[in-house]
C-alpha cells in the first residue's frame, strides 16, 4: 500500500496550525480555527481551499467529444467552449462509478474527478479507449499530479479574485477563461462545491504555494480565511450536493440519488440500457433530506425507521451551523420519501424524531449576479 | 483528578463532578450536542456515561467512578459549545454519586495527567 500524499501546500498548512486527516490517500487539513467558524466564514465572507488532491484527466484527440460523450450521462455535445457541466459515469448496471465536472476546451477536454477515484476512473477511460472504435483516436492524460487547485468560495470572493489580478468580471456560472501565468496557463472556473458565488483556479503545482499565499494576503482584510474538508463537508451537505463513498457509489443509480437532470438518455452511453430499465421499473429508494425534529445527530449508517420497520439508511449526516440543527441525506423507501414524512433515526439504541424536508437545505447563491464594482 | 480517558474529576459534597480535559476537547472540535444519561441511571468505571458529539465525531466519555447519575449540565443543551469554551468550568458534563470513595484513589494526579500527555 503507498504512503498517503500531500499535496504542494502541506507546509502552508502546517503554519497555519491546520489539523489533518486522511483522505481518498492525502494527507489534508481538516479544521484551521474550527469547522463551525470555517462555515460560517465562507457563508459570510470567503474561505480559500486546497483542493489538490482532485483529479484532473485530459481527453484530447480526433474522437475526443465522442469518446466523452460516451463516458458520460450528461450531453457534452450540447457543451461549448469555456463551459463547463456536471456528470456521471456509470457502469454497465447503471451504477455510479463517480461524479465529475466536464471542462469543454478548445482542443479537448477536462475531467475533474474524485481524488479517492483518480485511478479507478483512468484505468476505466483507458480500457474505452483502447477498443476499436476509439483505439489511436484519443489520447487521455493524467495531469493529476502536475495540477494544483485551489478554489475561493463566498460572496466575497469576486472582490478578493480581482484583487489578485483574476479577470473574473462577467464570468458566468459554470464557465472558465483561461489566465495566463508566466510559465503556463491556468484555468479559472466559477464552479464550486458550497452553494455561495465561487471560483476554483487550476494551476502547476509549482506555483500552488505562491497563489496561496497570494490569495490569503489579498484577501485579508475581505475576511478571507483558509478552510479545511471538515467544513467543506458541512457545507455542501447543506446544498444536498452529494458526496461519492457516502451517498453515491456503484450500487446507487442517478435516478435514486436524485440526479436525473445529470442524465440525458437522448446520447448513447455506458450504462444507458440499465437506467432506462430501472427508470421504468421506478425506484426501491429516493435519496431525500431529513432534518431532526428531536435531540440527536444523524451518522452515516444510522437506519431510519418508521414505527418499528427499518425503511431506509442514512448515508451523510451532521450538524448544519447555518440552521443550527443537525441535517442528513438518507435512502428511504419511495412509500415514505416524501416532504413533510415523520420518520426515526436509530441513534444508540434509541429512537429520535426526523422530518423529510426539501433540498437544499439552505439556499443557494452560486447563480447570484457578480457585483465587481 | 483525571483519568487515562481524559476526563476530569472534582470532588463534592454530594458527588464527583466529571467533564472532558482541554486536551480532549481540542481533539473533538466543536462540539455541537451532548447526549446525556437519565438522572438515577446506575454507572459504572470505565464504561461509556455521557455522548459528546462534535461535527464530525462521536465521542464516548468514560466514568471515572461507578455510582449513580445525580446531575446532568443542562445549560449544554442549548450551550454545548461550552465544552470547548470552558471545559472545566460551565462545560462540566454529569454529576455522580460515588458507590465507593475508596475509587477515587484510582485516578491520576494533575501532575499524572501531564505526563500522559507528554507522552
């Protein structure tokens, strides 16, 4: 078994006291100043992330769109230079092999993909391209190791970008420009992982310590302040956005996790004839959010009852510092996966009232028009 | 007094008073609920009395003692942030009345407890 990694700011996280966890095989700071601080700065001002430890595979090559669109369940042909769509790959059976972010570029593609399943994903996207139909056709690359990726989330941020010389004016939701950077090019997109207005900049590893240290100055005196994957954690489970491992993974399909608007039928891809079957048989669950209603912490793995009946399970599960009330996303059969369901979670042995409630759980701001005046 | 668990002990008229160290409660992080046992409920050494979670973890607090549960922290229901702010002070956890004072004597000093902790 390898050695967990660090990504090129380990040290810069070292000197800011960052406390650190294990993660998809990194080494990643976890907490700063404190989860709930973290949060809730992001919602209020701006929090800056090292998310290096991400992904990144280029597609490039004659069939390149072809090849992508085959992979992938959203339609990447509908995808236009400089934009960017959120998609899922899928195995044979209809199960999520991972969740991704589609860069369209002008002579490619980049798919950014969970680090824990970086080379899972390479070594599908390989045995694609090696049969006949796209073998010499196109070349995929990974550039996981060479790319960092920071992202500066918040409404803060569009302010604390341009400060750091960031064209980011006009740049819409789910769209990139490309920066230039003495010594190669980085990529910055307004995407995001936390519901408020964001952006995630890529970039050579080389240079990940010097814009760190960049943006954090800069954004000093906006509030900006270095967050950790705790907070991440909480903050886009108020979003509902999924976390693959916990409530997606290859025994899920989109239909089930609520993702059908990541799913166009009208392309040919892998895994297409099992989410058609299972679209018509309909769901055996729904991925719904559920908010405690009595005194108690819902964990992943915690079963949801109804009456003395297990009818689900859930898979994330924590406390939200915005709503100030624990909060969860849970499998629960379809005949109880509706708004305003009492349900109980089974919490050491006791029973502790729930409600499904819709999603988000707390609004979202990543559309919100961009002031940069 | 503490323990190896890191937990606290004081002792009182009518009960030992136990809360989690700084060291523990800097480990946790934030702590957002505290799961208390029943007043009346019987305890006993070593075994898991009180919850306390954080955001990201569930923590086992251990009793230091066996006897039985007198007083639970209330305020922490609302404030459970106290635990992190002032662990041995307004975040105190339970109150237990001892079945045997003689128990006490397991516990280690203040001067125990820093040593465990260096190491």
């Amino acid at each position: 078994m390898g050695k967990a990694k660090q990504t090129p700011l380990y040290t810069a996280h070292k000197q800011l006291g960052a406390r650190f966890t294990e993660f998809g095989g990194w080494i990643m700071p976890v907490q700063y100043s404190g989860m709930i601080d973290e949060h809730l700065t992001v919602r209020r001002a701006a929090g800056l992330f090292d998310l290096s430890h991400m992904g990144e595979i280029q597609v490039r090559g004659q069939l390149a769109r072809e090849f992508v669109q085959r992979l992938t369940t959203n339609d990447v042909f509908k995808l236009r230079p400089g934009r960017v769509q959120y998609s899922l790959f899928c195995n044979a059976d209809g199960g999520i092999i991972d969740d991704l972010l589609v860069y369209r570029e002008e002579t490619g593609f980049t798919l950014v993909v969970n680090a824990a399943n970086t080379a899972k994903d390479f070594q599908w996207m390989q045995e694609v391209a090696q049969t006949e139909e796209f073998r010499g056709r196109v070349d995929i690359i990974d550039v996981s190791e060479a790319t960092a990726l920071l992202a500066v989330q918040g409404p803060k941020s569009p302010k604390i970008l341009q400060a750091a010389g960031f064209a980011i004016g006009g740049l819409p939701y789910m769209s990139f420009y490309r920066h230039p950077f003495p010594g190669g090019d980085c990529i910055v997109s307004r995407t995001g992982y936390t519901g408020e207005i964001g952006y995630e900049i890529y970039l050579p590893a080389e240079k990940a310590m010097e814009q760190w240290e960049r943006l954090l100055t800069v954004g000093k005196d906006m509030g900006l302040v270095p967050v950790g994957l705790g907070a991440r954690d909480t903050l886009r489970l108020e979003m509902r956005y999924t976390l693959y491992g916990n409530d997606i993974d290859e025994t899920t399909n989109p239909w089930e996790a609520g993702l059908d608007w990541a799913v166009k039928l009208e392309h040919d891809f892998i895994g297409r004839e099992a989410l058609v079957k299972a679209r018509k048989a309909g769901p055996r669950r729904c991925l719904v959010g559920l908010r405690m209603i009595e005194r108690g912490i819902p964990r992943s793995g915690y079963h949801v009852m109804d009456g003395g009946r297990c009818v689900g399970t859930v898979t994330s599960g924590s406390y939200s510092p915005v709503l100030k009330q624990a909060i969860a996303l849970a499998y629960i059969e379809p005949g109880k996966a509706t708004i305003g369901e009492r349900v109980h979670i089974a919490i050491r042995n006791k029973a502790v009232a729930a409600e499904v409630v819709p999603t988000p759980f707390v609004p979202s701001h990543v559309r919100d028009e961009v002031n940069t005046e | 007094m503490y323990t190896r668990s890191h937990e606290w002990v004081r002792v009182e008229d009518d009960g030992v008073v136990v809360g989690v160290t700084d060291y523990a409660q800097n480990q946790m992080g934030d702590v957002v609920f505290v799961d208390f046992p029943a007043i009346g409920k019987e305890c006993k050494t070593g075994e898991g009395v009180v919850v306390v979670e954080s955001v990201k973890a569930v923590s086992d607090v251990y009793a230091p003692v066996s006897g039985i549960v007198v007083a639970i922290n209330e305020a922490l229901e609302d404030s459970p942030e106290k635990v992190n702010e002032d662990c041995y002070g307004e975040g105190w956890l339970i109150k237990i009345k001892p079945l045997d004072a003689g128990e006490l004597e397991n516990l280690l000093s203040a001067a125990d407890y820093e040593a465990l902790l260096g190491e």
